[in-house]
C-alpha cells in the first residue's frame, strides 16, 4: 500500500473538526490537533485555521511525522496500514514497540534494520492480525475506552479488513 492511499483511509478514520472535552489532544480537524498544526506551520492558529484545513494541509505532516518515522515505505504492504494507523492514533513510538513486540525485537520504539529484517521473516497477515490485537488489548486498558471504545474497536476492524486485503491484494 502506498502512502496516499493509506492517507486516505486515515483520513476517513479521523473525520473532520472535532474539539470533545475528554479527547486529551484538544482542537482536531483531519486528525491533526491544534499543538501539531502549530508546530508544523511555526505560529499559534485560530478556530478558524483548524477549522479550514484541507488534507493538502496536513498530508504532508501526516507524511514526514508518521508514514515515514515508522518506516511505513519498507514495511509490507498491509502490515504499513495498520503500524501507519496506529501511529496516527497513539504515537509514533508507541506503534513502533508493538510492531518491536510482535516480531520479537528489541522494543526501543525505533523502527531500524533489526526490526525491518524481523518484520521480513514474519508472515505479514499473521503479523497484521497479531499487531492490531495489540493495539487493541492497550485501547482497551484507557480509562476513557468508556467514552471512545466503539470507534476505536470499529477503527482497529476496519483497518484489519483492509490491511489484509492490501496485503493480499499486493501477492
């Protein structure tokens, strides 16, 4: 799977503008909060900036801070959805350590050589499967699962149907 079409599927999964009182990240329109947008552009933004954002504004963020920090160019087709997703979703270095946890790596939260070659001797559905398990078991364990658990089960779901079917897609 290539980045845009992985970018559009994160899209989807993170809507538009929301700004919910018990989301930790506060002001989010594309799934980009109002503190990573700042950072991006250099400056303090309004309402009216996040409210306005194109996925042309915040594909590349999505780009260099997620699909490439966790390697999601050298990882199997599928496999990249569902380590992209999830780093969208709970960080980078969190996605990296269970991807390390599920090939037996070392569980530094750096996706390098050792980790790619482990990822590379694993079957990819299997892994897919075993990955977004893990990410599920942890969502789960949030005190906030009460409030945001049916889309964050309905979002691991969606992304394992189409993980698989871009793994098995890619054969």
């Amino acid at each position: 799977m290539q980045f845009y079409d992985a970018l559009a599927i994160i899209l989807k999964h993170e809507g538009g503008y929301v700004n919910h009182p018990l989301d930790p990240g506060g002001i989010t329109n594309l799934g980009v909060t109002k503190r990573v947008y700042e950072d991006w552009v250099g400056h303090e933004v309004d309402d009216a900036t996040m409210r306005g954002l194109e996925p042309a504004d915040v594909s590349p963020i999505y780009k260099k801070n997620y699909w490439d920090k966790v390697r999601c160019g050298d990882l199997p087709s599928g496999v990249n959805l569902a380590v992209f997703d999830s780093a969208v979703n709970s960080g980078t270095r969190r996605a990296a350590k269970w991807l390390q946890r599920c090939v037996g790596a070392v569980e530094d939260g750096i996706i390098g050589p050792k980790t790619l070659k482990a990822v590379n001797e694993e079957d990819p559905a299997q892994l897919i499967n075993k990955y977004l398990d893990t990410r599920l078991e942890f969502l789960q364990s949030l005190g906030i699962w009460s409030t945001f658990g049916k889309g964050w089960s309905r979002r691991v779901e969606e992304t394992r149907e189409l993980a698989l079917k871009a793994y098995h897609e890619s054969l």
